[in-house]
C-alpha cells in the first residue's frame, strides 16, 4: 500500500527514483547562471523609505462612523532590486489601483508594499484583488517552484482520493504553471475571523481563461457569506476584509497566506507594514522621533520614523529571483537542512520512511543576499539626531541578530505588540522570521562623514544549529547608515527618559493547554514539520492540517500555552488572533527556568521556541471563528506545520457573581 501511495503521488517510477534520490542527486542544468552574492556591489543606492498607501476613498459603516476604504491589487511587475546596471527583477506586489504604475515610475506599487496607516477604532476596510494577469486578462503563471505533492490549495484539483476539489494533495511531482491563489493575512490583527486570510479561503484572479481550475479555496464561501450578513459584498478575484483596530497601536504587517503556497507567494513579494496609531497605549511621556510618512506629503520631506523591511533573496544574472527545489535545480547555499543539520536532528527528529520526499519543496531557505525594502545592500543617510526604526524580518526562514558595526546601542521601545513596559537598551537585538522590534538609534554624538553598517551576526544555517555568524561578506552585512551633519534642532527625548504606555497583565489563566512541534525525516533528509498536542509522559502526538481541531479556547477565556519544542531547531511560533504575554522559557533537559527575555516584557503574537525547550505564553481570546496557529518559517508552515484553531462562544454557565467574558463582536 505504501508503494501505491508513492506512486499515486509522485506519478511515475521514473520520478520516485528522483524524488528518493534527490538528496545525492547532482544539481540539474540551470536555465540562467546564479548571480553570488559576493560578486553584488553593496551601498550602491539609497534605501526606498516606503510611502504611506493611497486610498481609494472613505465610507460609512451600518453604524454611521467613517471607513478608511483600500482597493489594493497584487500584480506582477519589474522592480530594480538589484544595482543599477544590472537587470530588473521580475516580483509581485501590492499596489492601489487608483495609483498604477510601479513606486519608480510614480505609482504605487513596490515589493514591500507602500505602508498602510491607520488609526485607533477607525475601521479600515480592503479590496484586497488578485490581479496576477497579462494584458489580455488570462492568468500569470508562477515563476518559483510550487510542490504539488504537498496539502495546498490546489486550484487544479488533482488529488489523491475522491473527487476533484481544491485544499488536498496533488499527484504531481511536476512544477505548477496554473493560475496563482492568494489570500491576504494581517499578521497580529485582532480581527474577525472571514477578514483574516484563512489558507483555504484563497481566491484566484478573475481571468479569462479559468477553465478546469477551482476559482476558490473550500473555506472562501463561507466567509463571503459572513462578511456579506455584514453588508460587505466580494467580487469575482478578490476578497473584502474589514479591521476594526481596536487593539494596541503597533505595527503589524500584511503577507498572502494561501494553503501551501505562503512561502513562494511572500518570496515573491506579496508583503508590507501596516501601522496601527493612537489610543491610550500610543501615548507617550516624551517625545519620539518624527515625523513618519503619511498620505500628504510634500516632496523632499525628511523622515525620522522609518519602516526596515529585511529579506533575503537569492538572484540569476538576468535579475530574476532564485528559490531552490529538493530535486536539484537550486544553488548549493540555499539548499535547506543539508548534511550538517541531518546530522544534527539524530535524536531529535521521528524517522518516517512510509512516504515519497516532497520533490521541490526545502525545509529552510537561506538566501545570499541581503534586502531592505525591496533593494540589495542599500544605504540610509542620517543626521547627527535620534531615529526612530519599525523593523520587521521578513524572510521566510532566516532569523536575524542586528548589530551596529560601531558599537552604538539601540534603545528598543516596542516589539510584535506594540511597547514595551519601559526602554530597553540592547548590543544587539535577535528578530525571528514575523517578529518586529520598535528601536530608536542615536547618532548625535557621531562625526559627520562616518560610514556604519548595521550588521547581522544571525547564523547562515537554520537557528540552532550553529552559533557563528552570517558571512561577514555577504549576509553579516544589512545596510549602511551614513552620517552627516545636523542642520535641525533635535526635539526627540532622550530614550532612556521615555515614559511608556502602563502595560497591564494578563489575568489567571482558566486553562492549561500543552502543545508541541517536531519534525519528521526520511533516510537524514527533512520530510516535513509537524504541530500537535502533549500527552502525560511529556511526547508530542503529531497532528496535521486536516486532522480534527484540537485547540478550541472558549470566547473570553485566558489559557496558558505551553509549546514543548523537543528538535534541534528554533522556530517562531505564530498564535492568530491574539497578542500574548511571554510567562517564562524552561530548558527541557535541566529543569531551569527563565522569564521573558529582552524585549519580550510587552504584548508578542510570535515568540521564539528554543531547541529543547518548553515556552509558556499567556493570551485571552476576544473573538468567536476559525483561526490558525504556525511556525512562521514559511517553509515548515507550508508542509504541515500549521493547525487550525477554534474559538468558541463563551460558556454557557457562569458561576454565581462572575463577570461576563471579555468577548467582542465584529464592529463592537
């Protein structure tokens, strides 16, 4: 049976040899000679301080309060990531359709994305569109490796078992040219539950030539019906979410989140910031660095809030991006697990030789160049003043530990959650893959015509694995800050002197729920990654996408996560919904424990899971719906690392006395 099974995947003999072979395999003949790295001039252009978004409008809610209202596209387009005198790169991005035309030619659309801003309690709504078409309106075609034999959205439908349907595994180990999916995640949203970007509400483009393809994810009717009985209608290619922005200001940020595609789809370029002000937890006692970028602008304005968006990427000579395949057809650097880390999980990893590899997906992406907002190795000029940097990493596996060549110290004042309880003076600030950090860099006591890279000293391997640095050359290196002279009276408050929003704990908690994560491997090679609960000996029982939901909170109840990490990896853990307060980490092999590390005093949403370690968070549910929970390196969130999670309505039985649950509803 198990043979059958493999061949029924894979499709032919011929393959499954490859696909079990793949890891000795020789590299396949390339269509375009990789372009290192090394050989890319860095500090070449200035960094893109990415734009406020425009909108397409304002409405009216049923409730008569004003709507920020977006109409904001994917599409697809050329982008000078690269120096100028190399090709342009082939990306996606968002863009809003009221301003076409990519951010160089005076439009809108950039890989990251413009910066959505908004304001508390001021609902925001969005079109999101997938507009991923040529000019004759038939559909584009990836062109980065899509494994078909993964759970994924699956548009053609070609499944294992049944009938046709979209959300299943595939039976081709073949790249995927169909017509792209995508559904639009806000990472740290407190949002209902249809506006969330569930993966299998994704959605097609309204192209001409659909033919024999699902136009929608199995999950995407019911939540149109939802936001329809709230009298938001979605149209043909696109999906209507609304944000009620009644949360903590901060920043979040915005990805697609289709089935098994998130990885390609964000590699790609579909991200960007979206930044939540005001409201009592915006207020500070002092004065930060400023001003931002907003809608009205002036040309020539200077800017000292500023967004760091941090990518990796991997390039070809002509411009185009490189994302490597198991099957051979990828750059040695960027090739996952490899040996070193096989040997590493020995022990740590649950052998499962039943089934075929995935043939062209990797576990870990490590890419050789450094981006920051959608340029290589750009550099920043700055004045002998304060600054203030929202910093997200963005890339799909690597994490990052920042540090300015120098020896200046950040202050950091913020992270996923918006800020912390007070400053925080750091050497250097470890950021995992959808973590972000609110840092202010002081350079007024810097001499004019000094030249500063902000470093990355975060390893070139999966985090865990090994404790040295990035390639000083290449990856060690983020961008450059240039210091000049000062021409401006500095009104920022020195950050040590900042007085910030009174952070209030988290109440006890009305439930204990143990989960975990591991990995599973076949012959030393990476098979997948896998979430599941804790049973009463400490194991974790592994769970995929499509079992049973097991993590149903009740509406208005705090719980207590402990997420048992026993593998060799760390990984970042990403709860839906909610913003969480770290309680402590234990180390899974001596019984110590720690409490929140720097920087984890405030509200996070995604927390770092050490290898052997056992991280206690704590977070109430305000919402009813269907939600997820992940690790946020994207790669093992694509292959089953991912588990659906239930909040359901408050109990119905109280106890004599008690308050009603802290429950909202959508546009309270």
């Amino acid at each position: 049976m198990a043979m059958l099974a493999l061949h029924r995947i894979v499709g032919s003999s011929a393959v499954f040899a490859l696909v079990m072979a793949s890891a000795m395999a020789p590299r396949a003949a390339l269509a375009h000679d990789e372009l290192p790295g090394a050989s890319i001039p860095k500090y070449e252009h200035p960094l893109v301080i990415l734009p406020a978004m425009p909108r397409s409008g304002n409405l009216k809610g049923a409730d008569n309060r004003p709507i920020d209202y977006y109409e904001i596209a994917a599409r697809q387009f050329q982008q000078q990531m690269l120096p100028h005198g190399f090709p342009k790169t082939t990306v996606w991005g968002y863009g809003a359709i009221k301003r076409p035309g990519t951010l160089a030619e005076g439009g809108s659309f950039h890989t990251p994305s413009l910066t959505i801003e908004a304001s508390y309690r001021k609902r925001v709504r969005i079109r999101w569109i997938n507009d991923l078409v040529d000019d004759a309106g038939n559909y584009l075609p990836y062109f980065l490796p899509v494994d078909q034999t993964l759970h994924w959205a699956n548009p053609a439908g070609d499944c294992m078992e049944g009938v046709p349907r979209p959300d299943c595994h595939g039976m081709s180990a073949e790249q995927y040219t169909g017509p792209v999916p995508m559904v639009v995640h806000m990472h740290g949203a407190d949002v209902a539950g249809f506006s969330d970007g569930l993966p299998e509400a994704w959605y097609l483009p309204d192209a001409k030539d659909l033919y024999g393809f699902f136009p929608e994810g199995s999950r995407y009717e019911e939540n149109r019906i939802k936001a329809l009985a709230r009298g938001i209608g979605w149209l043909p290619g696109s999906a209507t979410f609304d944000y009620e922005n009644d949360q903590r200001a901060t920043m979040l940020w915005f990805h697609d989140h289709s089935l098994g595609l998130t990885r390609a789809n964000v590699y790609a370029g579909l991200a960007g910031a979206y930044i939540l002000r005001g409201g009592p937890d915006d207020k500070v006692n002092g004065i930060l660095p400023g001003p931002a970028p907003t809608r009205d602008d002036l040309p020539g304005m200077q800017y000292r809030e500023i967004t760091l968006i941090i990518q990796d990427r991997s390039f070809y000579t002509d411009g185009s991006l490189h994302y490597p395949a198991r099957d051979g057809s990828g750059p040695s650097h960027a090739m996952g697990w490899g040996a070193s880390t096989a040997n590493a999980l020995t022990g740590s990893g649950v052998d499962s030789p039943e089934d075929a590899l995935a043939p062209r997906w990797i576990a870990d992406f490590m890419g050789d160049t450094m981006v920051v907002n959608g340029r290589t190795w750009p550099y920043l000029e700055v004045e002998q003043r304060r600054y203030r940097f929202r910093v997200l990493n963005a890339c799909n596996s690597r994490f990052l530990r920042l540090q300015m060549e120098n020896g200046t110290p950040f202050t950091q004042i913020g992270s996923d959650g918006g800020f912390l309880p007070a400053p925080v003076q750091r050497s250097d600030v470890l950021i995992s893959p959808s973590e972000r950090v609110d840092l202010i860099i002081d350079f007024s006591q810097i001499t004019p015509g000094t030249k500063i890279t902000l470093r990355n000293l975060g390893p070139d391997v999966p985090f865990g694995l090994s404790d040295d640095p990035a390639d000083p050359g290449t990856t060690g290196q983020v961008m450059q800050f240039r210091v000049v002279k000062n021409v401006q009276l500095e009104t920022s408050t020195p950050p040590a002197q900042l007085g910030l929003p009174v952070i209030k704990p988290l109440g006890p908690e009305s439930a204990i729920r143990q989960v975990g994560l591991l990995l599973r491997q076949e012959d030393g090679q990476p098979k997948d990654a896998l979430l599941g609960t804790v049973d009463s000996s400490g194991e974790v029982i592994p769970k995929f996408w499509m079992d049973p939901v097991t993590e149903t909170p009740r509406c208005g109840d705090t719980e207590l996560w402990e997420i048992h990490n026993p593998t060799a990896l760390g990984h970042p853990m990403h709860i839906h919904l909610v913003e969480f307060q770290v309680v402590e980490r234990e180390n899974m092999s001596t019984g110590e424990i720690q409490g929140p590390g720097p920087g984890e005093e405030g509200f996070k949403d995604t927390v770092i899971v050490n290898p052997f370690e056992i991280v206690r968070v704590k977070a109430q549910f305000q919402r009813v719906g269907s939600y997820v929970w992940h690790c946020h390196i994207l790669e093992h969130e694509d292959n089953e690392m991912m588990r659906p999670m239930q909040v359901l309505p408050a109990s119905s039985t109280l106890e004599a006395g008690a308050p009603m649950p802290a429950c909202k509803q959508p546009f309270d």
